[in-house]
C-alpha cells in the first residue's frame, strides 16, 4: 500500500485539492486501485450549520467522481509522474460517458475507486470503473477519455496582431 507521499510524487494535486488518500494496488498500464476518507473536515461541508440535515452531509457527487478521476490520472501518469504542472504533460479530461451514482455517501465512510484502462492510444487512454463503499456501488463510470499533453500546448499563445481594419466607403445620398 501507499499513501499520500507517493500519490504526491505522481500527482500535482495538494490539499484540499487531493481527493486520493491511499492506493492499495495499482498494476501500470492496466488498473489502480485507491481509497478515499470522507470526512467532515472537507471544505465542502464547513458552511454547513448544527442544525444540518443528513441530507446535508452527502458527499457531492462532483466530488466523488473527481476523487475517481485523480485515481485515473494516477494511473496513467504512473509511469511518468508530473507533480508540477508548470512541466513535463498534463492529464486533461476529455470526456466522460455513462457516469451514474447508486447510493449517498457520508463523512466517515471509506471510498473504494477501482479503475482500469480500455484503451490506451499512446496520449490518450480511455478508462472505466467504479466505486464503491463497504461493498456498496456508490459510482460506475462507462468511459472516461484523458488526454496526455505536454504544458507547451496549455500556455496563452500571444495574441495575432489585429489586421488594419478596412473603412467602408461612405455612401452619400443624392436625392433629387
């Protein structure tokens, strides 16, 4: 098993960012999985008042299937980590298909993400999974498209200089 320190090693992601606590194995090239702790110290939860119904106190499912999408990218930039993204490429999410939820999950409960690759076309890998808590499928992911592209093509490029602007001929109106 490893923990945060490595994940980091891989990932550019930091706290409260980081949403992968634990990989319990991960085979490079084919599949990873990793865990995930809800707790209620998220940052999403700490506008939440005393009075907060359970209701409340779900995970956000943006949140759940971002947790899934780092343990993607973890996957396929095992092999070539990049935990700067100001270098080398960057996993950049190109699509994602039949993504459903099956149940809530709550602050205090283990996420268990299970990823695995389709198809891997050099710079692009198209994966699939899911997760679950306690045995319980909380996520299936039908397809997830990531492209690997190196930080070069994700900087501004300046701006063209503007062509000289041609007036239009001015019409007069010669009425009789």
């Amino acid at each position: 098993m490893s923990g945060v320190a490595q994940i980091t090693c891989v990932l550019p992601h930091r706290h409260p960012a980081l949403l992968i606590d634990r990989i319990s194995g991960i085979e490079p090239g084919v599949g990873v999985r990793t865990q995930k702790a809800v707790s209620v110290t998220d940052p999403g939860y700490r506008t939440l008042s005393n009075k907060a119904s359970e209701l409340e106190y779900v995970y956000p499912v943006g949140r759940l299937l971002e947790s899934w999408a780092q343990s993607a990218v973890l996957l396929a930039c095992w092999e070539e980590p990049n935990p700067d993204v100001l270098e080398g490429k960057v996993a950049l999410l190109a699509g994602v298909k039949n993504a459903r939820t099956f149940g809530p999950v709550y602050p205090g409960q283990v996420v268990d993400h299970e990823v695995r690759v389709v198809r891997d076309l050099g710079d692009t890998l198209i994966i699939t999974g899911g997760s679950s808590v306690a045995g319980r499928q909380v996520l299936e992911v039908g397809q997830l498209v990531l492209a690997l592209r190196g930080t070069e093509a994700l900087t501004p490029q300046p701006e063209p200089t503007a062509a000289p602007r041609l007036s239009s001929p001015t019409t007069t109106d010669k009425r009789s």
